[in-house]
C-alpha cells in the first residue's frame, strides 16, 4: 500500500495542476464551455420552478386552501432521490418526449427538485404575515387583490427570496449529476476524471462545482438586499427554516 | 416469470443507478456457500469491471471456485480497468478477468503496442505481471475486441466499410464511448493517433451501455465503442467496421490472479481455472452478454446455468 498521506499531496497538486492549466478551460470542452452549460442546465429548471411554485405557493397561501395537494405534489420531488428523478427525467425526455441526452434529463431533474422549497417556502411565507397586519389592510378597505399585493408579498418577499437562495445552490450542485446520462456542465469533469483516472480532473471539478454554488449564493444574497423592503431585512433566515428541511 | 425484453431506455435508465453503486464499490454476491468440502487457505477476492460480459465471467470463475470448495468473495461492478487493475496488485483483489491486448497496453501505461500476435502478446503481458506478483493464467480463444460501431444506414449513406472510410465523411463525425474511451489508444485517441482521422469528435456516454446504444440509434452520435460480443450489435442491425490499420490488438480473454493464491492452493486451483478457460468461446460469450443485456438475467444466474451446462457445478 502506498502512504496515503503521499495519495492525498499527489492529489492536491494534480488539481492545483488542472485548475492552473490553460488546456483546462478553453476549447468547447474547457472550463468555460462547461461553465456555461452548468449556468444553463441550472437556470432553465429554476426559472420555470420559480414561475409554477411560487405562483401556486402564494395563491395557496393566499386563501389558504391547496395547500395538501401541493405540498404532496411538490414533495414528491423531494422525497423521490435525486438519482431516481434522473432516471425518469432520462425516460421522460428520450423515450417520451424524444429530446435527446444531452439538456432535457438533468433539466427536467431539477425542475422537479426545486417545487417543494419554493411551493413550501411561498405558502408559508404568505399564510404567516400578521393577521393583525391583514385585518388593518382590509379595514382599510383594501380589495382581496391589494392585499396580496400590498401587504402579503411584500412581508413573504425575504422568506421566498430566501428559498429561492437555498433552492439555487442546491439545483446548482446536483446538475454535476446529469453527466451520468451523458450531459454537460461542470459535473462532466467529475465522472470523465472519475472514468479516466485523472485525480486531478476529477478534483478540479469539485472544487469547480463547489465554487459555482458559493458565486451564486453570493449573488442572490446580494439581490435579496436590493428587493427586500428595508424594514423586513434581517428576518429573513430565522423564517426560511422550512426552506432547508428535506421532505418535511 | 422473469420479465422479457423491456425497453432500452429503462435499461439506461437503471444503469446510471448501476454507475453510482459502481462508484460506491459495488456489491457483493457470492453462490450458493457450503457447496464444497472447503479447503483450507486465504479467501479468494474475486473482482468485476461494470459491464455485464465481465460480469458473467467473474460470476463463472468466482462459483466454480467456491463449488469446489475455495472460500471466494465476489465484488462486482467496481468500475473500469483504471480502477479494477491497480486493486489486484495493491492485493485488494485476487483475480479478475482480463483481455490481453487492452491489458498489455493498459501495463505499459497506455502506450502503443506494435505486436500483434496473439501468443506474443499474451507472453508480454506475464512479462509486465512478473514482476508484480501476477499472473495470467491459461487464455481463452474467446475474444472481446473494442470495435468502431455505426447504424446501417449510415454505413450505406456515407460508403463506411472501414475505419479509414470514416476520413471521407462529410462533416464532423461524432463518436460516443465511454468517459475513458476518450484518453484510450483502443479507442478514440487510436482513431486520431493510429487513423490520422481529423474529423472525429468525442461524445462522453456510457460504456458501451444502453445509453451508448441508445444515442447511436437515435442518431445523437454518428459511430459508437461497442464490443464485438455484443448483442446490441445483432439485435439492432449495427455495422461494425473493419479495423483496417489494426488499431485493435488481439483481447482474449484471460484471468488474472495473484501469484501468492496460487501458491497457496496450487496446481488444483490452475487446472481448474484452466479447465474453464478452456470452455469460453466467442459465440457462447456472446450468448450469455445477450441473456443479461436483452433478456434482463442476472449475471450471477445467466453463470450458474452455463456452469450446469458445461458440467462445472455436477456432484
């Protein structure tokens, strides 16, 4: 057996070896290609989970009703192991759908994962505003309409944003798992690394991958500061408990 | 009943399940214990690459061995050669199933290997083992050759008879294989290197897997890494085109042990592994790859019944 302490240096110095190469990250297959298509195959799935989960999440919680069926709908996306919903992301666009490999599994993947904390996170934030906040605004003679507008939303804004943050970086570091059927983004480093016995690959992947989910999470901090109202600032975490709980 | 010929896509679908129990390691699965009589000495580990034909052949020679009294373990589905290979020398292993040419190169680091003569490049390869306290028992003549795959309808469209014709092809060809085919002298790189083709572009798939399949006959790729045992090959009326430069060195297939297990138990051992190696033929390997990958049997049981057959598991 070789020392593993010397296994480990080597690995070190293969991925700071990769990283600092400039074969690394250019041509259609470099860093930068697969930076891109990470971004793509991350962003498709959240948009489009943004704009059904939230919408239903608010409305649900809006009137308080729907909130069962969509919890159990948007939680089976959760419950379900990432993995498995690879396998049927892979069914539903090659077999079912005939896309192809190469984008549609992982983006129907993700889109599956992100429903339940955005659904969640929505419904919660929308039911929990003040009541006394909600019956001052209809006293005021505000329609059902303004309401949501005026005063729920704004009090859930910082918990959805918050649940978009966390769903962000979590849709970011499962896409690596759609190189397994065969697509692109940073995870290609990791299984191509992996099969050809290129630590430093592999490693330089992960680090990628890592350093991907830390930028975006850096950015979306950066907007929650920009959107939020001033006042509802700073209770954002304590309330967006919900958001991290799996299958809850 | 055991459910025929499902869909080649769930079969895709299942196998990147299989990927990640590959890169976990795998799991073990021995036959029947208590068979044998028993005989004293070290456990034998035997170990499989993650593709079914392997699969099989670890499964034959892991029960037999355990049939006849050996005290065996099975771990299947390890990964690919740059994983499985360097288990057997670290002493992880004891005995894997391997093919001579891809094993030779994969000994001298990948390099180029100009003989191609089955029985020099079987000596070659105990040469590289020697010294590493391997050995490479009795080869089969059954052979599994890496071989350049495309649909029927582009070898009629495009005039592809042979690797060279892929020269000719109007535009970038496209070629799946597995991760590691890529970096592969066998493989893409020997299309590049040997083939002097500059029109070839690699697509990462599976190994020679359903999903590879599956590209190749949705037309996501233009040719694919297949094996020649395949019966992928037959079933979808594939072309496998002739290797023309002799990119591909002989691959018999051959297991290799550890020269401290046949120590250990000796001649009896060799001789019985011999015994099996001697009955594998091309058409028979064939045949079992075709009950696990198109029938859906588990290697372990497609095995035991051609061990019955071959009259390895009589007592």
């Amino acid at each position: 057996m070789v020392a593993p302490g010397g296994r480990l240096m080597d690995a070190i110095v293969e991925t700071f070896r990769w990283l600092t190469d400039a074969a690394s990250w250019t041509g259609p297959r470099g860093v930068l290609a697969r930076s891109l298509e990470h971004l793509w195959i991350s962003l498709v799935p959240l948009a489009s989970a943004m704009a059904v989960a939230i919408p239903a999440g608010v409305l649900a919680g809006h009137h308080r009703r729907g909130q069962a069926v969509g919890a159990a709908i948007s939680n089976l996306g959760r419950a379900v192991p990432s993995l498995a919903l690879l396998v049927f992301g892979l069914l539903l666009s090659v077999r079912v759908l005939g896309l192809g490999f190469s984008f549609w599994p992982i983006v129907f993947t993700l889109f599956f994962l992100a429903l339940q904390p955005l659904f969640t996170n929505s419904y919660t934030a929308v039911r929990e505003a003040d009541p006394a906040l909600l019956e001052a605004a209809r006293g005021q003679g505000l329609s059902e309409r303004d309401v949501l507008l005026a005063v729920e939303l704004p009090v859930a804004s910082p918990v959805i944003l918050t649940a978009v943050r966390i769903t962000a970086v979590q849709v970011v570091a499962t896409a690596p798992l759609g190189a397994l059927a065969a697509g692109g983004g940073l995870g290609r480093f990791i299984i191509d690394g992996f099969g050809q016995k290129d630590d430093g690959q592999m490693l330089g992947g992960v680090v990628l991958v890592a350093v991907f989910a830390l930028l975006v999470e850096f950015a979306i901090t950066r907007l929650e500061r920009r959107v939020v109202p001033g006042p509802l600032q700073g209770r954002t975490d304590a309330a967006a408990v919900v958001a991290t709980g799996r299958a809850n | 009943m055991r459910k025929k010929r499902r869909s080649h896509l769930t079969v895709a679908a299942l196998s990147v399940v299989a990927l990640l129990a590959t890169a976990c390691g795998g799991d073990t699965g021995g036959g029947d214990p208590g068979a044998g009589g028993g005989v004293e000495g070290p456990t034998i580990t035997v170990g499989t690459v993650d593709f079914a034909e392997n699969r099989i052949l670890g499964q034959i020679y892991g029960q037999a061995l355990e049939h006849a009294g050996y005290d065996v373990e099975i771990t299947e589905n390890i990964g690919n050669r740059e994983l499985v290979a360097p288990q057997l020398e670290d002493g992880n292993l004891d005995l894997i199933v391997e093919y001579t040419g891809n094993a030779l190169r994969f000994e001298r680091g990948g390099e180029d290997v100009e003989i191609r003569d089955e029985q020099e490049v079987y000596d070659a390869l105990n040469e590289a083992y020697a010294d590493k306290g391997l050995t490479a028992l009795r080869m089969s003549e059954a052979q599994d050759v890496d071989a350049v795959v495309v649909t029927k309808e582009t070898a009629e469209e495009h005039g592809l008879e042979r690797i060279s014709d892929i020269a000719g092809f109007e535009g970038t060809f496209r070629f799946g294989g597995g991760p590691e085919c890529e970096t592969r002298l066998s493989c893409f790189k020997g299309l590049e290197e040997v083939y002097g083709l500059d029109n070839v572009e690699f697509v990462p798939l599976d190994v020679a897997g359903p999903i590879t399949v599956e590209a190749l006959k949705s037309g996501e790729v233009d040719g694919a890494n297949l094996f020649t045992t395949q019966s992928a090959i037959v079933a979808n009326d594939f072309v496998v085109l002739e290797d023309d430069q002799q990119l591909q060195l002989p691959q018999n297939i051959v297991p290799v042990i550890r020269q401290e297990i046949v120590d250990a138990y000796g001649d009896d051992l060799v001789s019985l592994i011999n015994e099996i190696t001697t009955s594998l033929t091309t058409e028979s390997l064939t045949e079992l790859n075709a009950k696990v990958e198109i029938d859906q049997e588990d290697p372990d049981a497609v095995a035991e019944q051609w061990l019955r057959e071959n009259g390895f598991l009589e007592e």
